[in-house]
C-alpha cells in the first residue's frame, strides 16, 4: 500500500515570481507536486517552469533540463521538444490574467500534478511526469501531458517554480501549490 505525506503546502497571500520548496527529506520513493495557479503572464503559451537544485545549494540555472510536452486546445493538437535548457517547461497551462478576460473568469485558476520520481537515487538522473489543464470557460480549454529529465545524478533536495519565462511573470495571490513525499511499499 503506498503511503503518501504532505511535507509542505505554499500559499501566496500576495503576487510572487518564484516558489521554493527547500531542505526536502530524503526519506520517500517519490515527490509529487500538486498546483492551483493564475499567473500575469498573458499568453496561450502559459508554462510553469522548474528548476532542481541538489547539496543545500541554489538551484541549478545551467543547461542541464530537457523536456517533451504534448496538449491539446479543442481540436487542435501540439507537441514540442527540448534539450539543454536552463528550465524543464512543465506542460502545463495555467489560467492567465486580466488579457485574457474574454476568455476567463477571472477567479478561474488552471491545475496540475508534476511527479518527480525517484528523485533521491544517485545512480541516476531526476526524471519528472506530469499532466494538468485549465477550463477557461467553454472557449478556451486546454489540456496537456509532458515530461522533464534533470540531467544530475545528485539527490534533489530543492524545487523551485516559476511563472512563464522564469520569473519574468508573476504567480498570483491565491496561488496554491502541495509538495507531497510517498512510498509504494
């Protein structure tokens, strides 16, 4: 039976452009994060963006992050694919803000699970799946899946996550993300 633990909830009572998630135990199989966000950013190509950090230090900002990510508007379909980038773009969308309106309501906020597995073993690197979406009322819709890898062998014990272009659009008050630790045994 697995077991799973909350380790940490982050709620933003005021607009921030980074989250972190930091001195994560390394006693789990498995982290799992699980987001509620609105962000500033106005645009259909809304990414929440992570970087993994390992040894107490800062995160890791070099080109080590790949990524595949697929999803889906309507009847429209769209795939991309990424190496050596100072980010791994998680596939998920995310509601946006006030130039969206048309689109929104704006209490609205997209969702979405990132699971990074086995992220203490040191014999080989960080890999992360994960799928989320947002409704956006009836014209707007999106739903995605992707994939990340961390090209380290270190064990992760820092997340942080950030709006789109990596802190350069803000992650709105109510913002509501759950860093989660489990064991399949």
């Amino acid at each position: 039976m697995a077991v799973v633990e909350a380790i940490k909830t982050t709620y933003l009572e005021a607009d921030a452009a980074i989250i972190e998630f930091t001195s994560i135990p390394q006693t789990y199989e498995h982290l799992q994060l699980r987001i509620s966000c609105k962000q500033s950013q106005a645009s259909d190509s809304i990414d929440i963006e992570l970087r993994l950090g390992t040894g107490g230090g800062s995160v890791d900002s070099g080109t080590n992050y790949e990524g595949a990510r697929m999803s889906a508007y309507k009847t429209t379909l769209a795939a991309s694919a990424s190496i050596s980038r100072n980010v791994t773009k998680y596939a998920t969308q995310f509601a946006a803000g006030a130039n969206y309106s048309q689109y929104l309501d704006e209490s609205q906020y997209g969702c979405g699970v990132i699971d990074i597995l086995d992220y203490s073993n040191t014999s080989k690197t960080t890999t992360l799946a994960g799928h989320g979406g947002t409704a956006v009322g009836t014209g707007y819709p999106w739903v995605h899946l992707g994939y990340g890898l961390w090209n380290n062998t270190g064990a992760l014990d820092r997340i942080a996550l950030a709006g789109y272009s990596y802190g350069t659009a803000n992650l709105l008050r109510g913002t509501c993300m759950t860093l989660y630790g489990w064991n399949s045994s």
